[in-house]
C-alpha cells in the first residue's frame, strides 16, 4: 500500500513555523466568570432584591 509522503518529511511544516508568544487572557475562564456574577447578584445584592429575607441565611 503506497503511502502519503515519506516519513523523513513528517513536521516539516511545524518545525518550520515561527514560535510566537500567546497574549495573556484578558477574561475570566468560565467557572470564575459563572462565581463571581453568583457573587455579585446573589450575595451583595441589597435585602430587598434577595426576597426580603427568604433563602440565603448569612
């Protein structure tokens, strides 16, 4: 069975690419996004938009 290219040729593209530096993340990953929107408007929400008392006991 024939193949497709010779092995001595195998990652010539990659090893030819320059390396280039990945950009910092300027988000959030998902999870720390998904806590601290939890944070922001459940747990500093003022009392009456927590339901007046019900739920959350801190």
């Amino acid at each position: 069975m024939p193949t497709h290219g010779s092995l001595t040729k195998a990652g010539k593209v990659r090893s030819q690419t320059p390396k280039i530096e990945p950009q910092p993340r300027t988000h959030l990953s998902p999870k720390r996004r998904t806590r601290a929107n939890y944070t922001k408007r459940i747990i500093h929400a003022p009392r009456d938009e927590r339901g007046g008392g019900r739920g959350q006991r801190f």
